[in-house]
C-alpha cells in the first residue's frame, strides 16, 4: 500500500522532466525501429520501460541522449523534450550539461583504468572544484563501499556486479538530474540484481536523482519503479502506474506465465486487442 501511494503521488504531483512526443527513429536510412513512441518521465520519479529483446528500449534511451549518430541512426519524426527544450539535436555533452546522463548497456567500463579512475571520468565536465568532487566520491563510495575496497584494482578484473555499480557510480560523479539507465540486471545474479535496484531506490529517495530504465526483468523493475510503459516492435502498447501494471492480467502472461498456446504476444491478447491502444 505504501509503494502504491507513492507510485500515485510522483504521477499526480511532479512536474515532467523529459517528455518523448511521437518519434520515429529509422537506421540507415531503411530500417524503421520506434514507430510513434511517447512517454513522460516525472521529476523525482523511477520510470520503468519494459520489453523483449528487439522492441525498441535500448534504442529510445539512445534517442534521448544523442547516442543514435553512431550508430547510423536517427529521430526522423517526433520531438524530445528536456525542461520543456527541445533537445533531440543538442551533443551528447550538451545533455551531460543540462544534467541527463546514460549508463550504457554492458557496463562499458574503461577496463585499463583503475575503479576509482573510471569514477573520476564522470566528473570530466564538473567546474565546481575538487573538493565538491572529492566529497561526491565519498557519496558514492558510501553508496557502493564494494567499490571503495576495490578502487586501486583495474576496472577489467572486476566482477559484473562491480562493473554496473562502477559504471552507475561514474554517471553519479558528473552530479545528474536523470539518469538513463540501461539493462542494469543484465549478466547478474538475482542477488545482485536486488542490491543494485536497492541502491537505485535509495539514490531515487535521498539524492532526488529521476530514473528512466530500460530493463527486461519486468517483475523487479515493476517492484521498484512508480510508472512502467512496455514496448513491443517499436511501439508503446501499454503504460501505468507500477502498481496497476503488476497486477494487470495481461503483464502477467505475456511476463510470467504461459498460456496453454505457448507465450503470447499482446497483440494476441483478446482482451487487451479490444482496447487497440497501441494504434492509437
């Protein structure tokens, strides 16, 4: 009941960070990837985006932050709002400026580089002076202690626990607003996976720090975030407070069970089709 009433209060109460207006990302110039995707992320909040292999979260993070160019891709329709400014062809600096940073899939440490070095990359684009630095370590070491009985130890020989708490340590450096988190359960252990969902709520409650994550393990991401949207092929077709989503029968099915057919799509849902909100 607890996590419901908060689930509806940053939903009703705060303000839109990030608002992502009916885009369209296209590769090469050829292959259509998101086909009109839309969603909101509230200040303060943790805002889930669900999905399989293949429907289009890794690609929306990276249609936030600027990452698409690299990759040959591009936000052909639709808007990205940050703070109300239209920010889908500022660098991805500009961003790490305006305080929205992302934690890439894999980790992506610098493997050569001490845990501690790759902690003080984050702060790279800081001016507030080494002592603001130096204590914001300290957060994050009080956050992470694994990392801080590591920090002389070079990235690459680090376990994959310790490379995602590195790597959501070194967004945390650069002193973020939002943090785009991809996949952080991916490769881990159940028990570390709640150690760092654990760590995402507490730096959600007591830094402020607003959370947008793309994550395939739906029943942990649902239990810790306050609203969820789930993607298939590109599109949104469903979204609700983290609460509603966990307890909708369709979630349900298409996540955690099997229908006697076999796995389902929501497209094959019956009564989920009758709402046809995914053409919308």
């Amino acid at each position: 009941m607890l996590d419901q009433a908060i689930d509806q209060k940053v939903e009703a109460g705060a303000e839109t960070l990030l608002e992502v207006n009916n885009i369209e990302v296209i590769y090469n110039h050829v292959i259509l990837v998101l086909k009109g995707v839309s969603l909101k992320v509230p200040k303060g909040g943790i805002t889930a985006l669900l999905g399989g292999n293949g429907a289009g979260k890794t690609t929306t993070l990276k249609a936030i932050s600027n990452l698409l160019k690299s990759e040959r891709g591009e936000v052909t329709k639709g808007s990205i709002n940050y703070r109300g400014e239209r920010v889908q062809h500022l660098l991805p600096s500009d961003l790490v400026d305006r305080g929205v940073i992302q934690v890439m899939e894999g980790r992506h440490c610098f493997e050569h580089l001490t845990v501690e070095e790759n902690l003080l990359t984050g702060s790279y684009s800081r001016k507030d002076g080494r002592g603001a630095i130096a204590a914001d370590l300290e957060l994050v070491y009080d956050y992470f202690p694994r990392l801080k009985e590591r920090r002389t130890s070079q990235a690459g020989y680090t376990s994959g626990g310790e490379q995602q708490m590195c790597a959501i340590g070194r967004a945390l450096m650069s002193k973020p607003e939002t943090i785009l988190l991809d996949e952080p359960s991916m490769g881990l252990a159940p028990q570390l996976v709640e150690q760092i969902f654990g760590i995402v709520k507490r730096l959600n409650e007591e830094q402020g720090v607003t959370f947008l994550l793309a994550e395939q393990n739906t029943n942990v991401a649902l239990r810790f975030a306050h609203y969820g949207y789930i993607l298939e092929s590109g599109r949104v077709v469903m979204d609700g407070p983290a609460a509603d989503l966990r307890e909708n029968p369709d979630v349900k099915e298409f996540y955690l069970g099997m229908s006697e057919e076999g796995r389902k799509s929501f497209r094959d849902v019956r009564s989920y089709r009758r709402r046809k909100r995914w053409l919308s």
